[in-house]
C-alpha cells in the first residue's frame, strides 16, 4: 500500500485566496484524521471522519475551514479565505475500525506545508 | 477529558549512550493505548511504540522500550545506543479503547543526538 497520500506537499498563496487541501487514505481504513502542526500551537486535531461521516469537528478554528469527505477514498480541508496564520504544516491521518483488540494506530501522510503571505 | 504531558521541551544524548524521554498523561478509563511516536526532519510521523494499558508488560521495539506505570500514569520511553537518525521530535499519546476515536498528543520533545 502506498501509505496515505497528501496533495500538494507544499502550497504558497496570498491572502484572501482560497487553499484546498487533499488527503487519499489507506484503503480500508475506516477513520480519517485532520491535524495542523505549529511551532507555538503544537498538533491539533482539526476534525475526523468515521465512514466518511464528520464525527467531531470542534478543532475547527472558524468558519473558514470545512472539510468534505466524499467518498472512503478522498477527503478535501478547505481554507477560504486564506490568512497569514493559517500558516502551518497540516497533516492527514487514517486509521482502520477501533475496540478492543485493535491499536487503532493512526498511519500519517507526507503532511502540506501551507504558506499564507 | 484526558490529556497528555511531555515536561521536557528538548533533550541531548551523546550517540551510543542511552536516553529516557517523559510522559504523562491523565484519564479516568482503565483500559487504553499508549503510543509514542517519532517525528523526524522530514516531518512524518512515524509510530515507534505502542502499549495496550491492560498488558503488564512494558513494550520493546529494537533499541526502543517503555517503562510503563498505570497507578502513576507514567509512559516513558528509552532509547537504548542512540544513534544519529533517532534525532527528531518524540509525541506521546494516548487513545480510549471504546468511544472517542480520537488520538491525545503531548506537545513533543525534541531530541538532539551529539556525535
């Protein structure tokens, strides 16, 4: 498996613009994870999926974020518009279905760089 | 709500000697995981170790091992012969067995290996 998939690995854009972020799971994984790194913040939990199901989404700063999943494969994080601190590397992450006996490791993409001037 | 407390920022170890990086962590479930995970300059999070809370034994991966201690709530990790490419930054964290699905993180620490 080619593990999960990021697009793009790095993204510089101006304010006001509009930022799409791609993530491609490991196939038959049943959970989807979005995270943003900062130096000063750390790892955030942005949201996360369960069969493609928004399940919690109070990591969301605002209401310029959304993410979409349409489908077991694809899932979509949206900034728009786009602002300097919104600067971060954000990371996708899946993991298969937990309970017991289940580690429920979450296997992490490459991660996007964002750059907002 | 559970939370996760890595107290040291950064850390150096003189390659080949042996590091133990902290963790804490807060819960009132009994039955959980503990991870550690490695984050090198390349930025991907890499799983070094995992611990189920209901298994006594302390994990081993190579050169990597736990001490692990329930009644404490202590999750630390040791990194026997370090070597060059250990150098990154270490999370510690932790998930529910049941209910959320959600991964705790602590704020990490950066490890430095002195040639």
């Amino acid at each position: 498996d080619a593990g999960v998939i990021q697009s793009p690995r790095h993204e510089v854009t101006e304010m006001g613009q509009e930022v799409t972020l791609r993530c491609k799971p490991i196939s038959g994984h049943d959970y989807l994870f979005w995270y943003r790194q900062t130096m000063m913040r750390g790892l955030e939990l942005l949201i996360y999926f369960n069969n493609n199901v928004p399940i919690d989404d109070s990591g969301m700063p605002e209401d310029r974020f959304s993410a979409k999943m349409p489908n077991a494969s694809f899932s979509t994080l949206k900034i728009q518009p786009s602002e300097p601190r919104d600067s971060a590397v954000y990371f996708c992450a899946s993991s298969p279905a937990g309970g017991a006996g289940a580690y429920n490791e979450q296997f992490f993409g490459p991660g996007t760089r964002l750059t907002v001037l | 709500a559970q939370t996760v407390t890595q107290s040291q920022p950064e850390m150096s170890v003189q390659e080949a000697e042996t590091v133990t990086l902290s963790c804490t962590y807060d819960t009132s479930e009994s039955d959980y995981y503990l991870f550690w995970y490695k984050q090198p300059p390349s930025r991907q999070m890499i799983l070094v170790i995992r611990q189920e809370a209901y298994k006594q034994q302390n994990a081993t991966e190579n050169r990597f091992s736990v001490n692990f201690q329930k009644a404490a709530k202590s999750f630390s990790l040791k990194i026997s012969d370090s070597q060059l490419g250990d150098a990154a930054m270490y999370f510690c964290a932790y998930r529910r067995i049941y209910g959320d699905d959600k991964i705790i993180f602590g704020k990490g620490t950066r490890l430095h290996i002195l040639p």
